[in-house]
C-alpha cells in the first residue's frame, strides 16, 4: 500500500505532467504554448487534481528581486473547487513537503491587466495573502503570505 500525503483535492506530481501542461498552455502567463517544460529550472513543486482541472507549481530558485520566498509559478483552476480553499491546501502540502518558508514567505505575481476579475488577486487575498507592492520592471501586484 502506498503512503501518499492527504492534501485534499490536490496530488503530488512532476514537472513534467501532461495534464498540468495543458492547463498552462492556457493560463495567461504561459511563454511557449505546447512546450513540454512549463516549470522554471530550480526546486518545484507540483500539484494537480486527479481528473486534471486545476495545478498549482511552487518554485524555489534564484531570485532577482530581492525577496526571500518560495513563489507559486502557476495557479490555474476550471475545478468545480473554490480558489481560495485550493490556494490554502497548497500552501499547507508546499509547507507540509518542504518545511518551514524562508522568512518572506510564499509569494505570488498577479498580472492585473491579464485576469478577468474585477478584483485581481482576490482569490489569493481570500486565502490569506495580502498585498506587498508592485513588481517594479512589468508592475504586476505582489501578494505575499507569511507563515
């Protein structure tokens, strides 16, 4: 019998994973449409549900902007899941499977030109993020949660 971790709806997989690959293809962030590569090189962590609706990524790698902080890469749900409550959960199994954050926390970055909310962010703001700034080259929110 296998011992895999309850993180909810959200599975452990890799950076590699066709059905997350295909949820990227179609997040707004997504550089190279059909590259099988949709994780950044460094530490990453991968979550998906089991029919493939929604994947999380968090990163872990040299940053440039300065912060100490693991980042979520990629968010993208079509589950039936509410966002913030899937947002939690993959907070919880990334701090379940790596341990304590680096003392910025887990950050995110929200292209407020590119998301169809009215109110861009709110998901994560729900789910216990708040608002840190601007990236200063591409102005996109910074949201941030400490540990």
């Amino acid at each position: 019998m296998l011992n895999l971790p309850d993180y909810g709806p959200w599975l452990l997989t890799h950076k590699g994973d066709r059905s997350c690959r295909l949820l990227v293809d179609r997040h707004y962030s997504r550089q190279t449409v059909g590259s099988p590569q949709f994780c950044r090189p460094g530490r990453n962590l991968v979550l998906r549900t089991a029919t493939g609706n929604a994947v999380w990524v968090t990163w872990s790698g040299i940053r440039d902007d300065g912060l100490l902080a693991w980042e979520c890469t990629i968010f993208r749900n079509e589950s039936t899941y509410l966002s913030s409550d899937m947002i939690r959960i993959a907070v919880a199994a990334t701090i379940d499977e790596w341990g304590q954050p680096p003392p910025d926390g887990i950050i995110t970055y929200v292209d407020q030109l590119k998301v169809r909310s009215s109110n861009p962010g709110y998901c994560f703001l729900s789910a216990g993020f708040h608002k840190l700034g601007f990236s200063k080259r591409r102005k996109l929110l910074l949201l941030q949660f400490l540990a």
